[in-house]
C-alpha cells in the first residue's frame, strides 16, 4: 500500500524520521519497525531533558492520520548507593 510513517518533534516543527531514514543530525533518534508487524518505534537513546515535549507519529493516508504524545525525561540528580549490598 506503500504507506508511511514520520516523526515529528513539535517544538521546533522538526522532522525526525520517515520510515526508516532519519532527518535529523542528533543521531539519538532513530525509526524501529519490524516488517511483520505495523508498529513504529521512535527511539531516543540517551534521552536528555531537553528531548522532553510533544511528539507526532504520522501516517501518509489520504487524510493524513496524526497522533501526539507528550514525552516527559526525568533525570535522576542523585545516585543512591545501598551499602545493605556491599
């Protein structure tokens, strides 16, 4: 059917993916699909705070189907260490 599928961060209306090729220099961010199945991943490796906002998975269907998720990153400041595992 020949559909497909982007990625788009919106808070500066960026163009991360469509299919498999990637459209952003951050090569954090890259397009997981599995040909057996219809799902698709946008994966962010080492998410930073800043990669937190609104994001939009769209398909190129005649309309063109849209859905946004909010990404939220939460660092951890601090890192604990249980001396109980010493």
């Amino acid at each position: 059917m020949g559909l497909e599928v982007s990625w788009v961060r919106h808070r500066d209306i960026h163009l991360l993916t469509v299919g498999r090729y990637t459209y952003t220099s951050d090569q954090r961010f890259q397009t997981i699909h599995s040909p057996q199945t219809e799902d698709w991943t946008l994966q962010v490796r080492y998410p930073q705070k800043r990669d937190s906002g609104m994001y939009e998975c769209q398909v190129s269907t005649t309309p063109p189907i849209g859905h946004s998720m909010h990404l939220s990153v939460v660092a951890n400041d601090r890192i604990r260490h249980d001396d109980s595992l010493d």
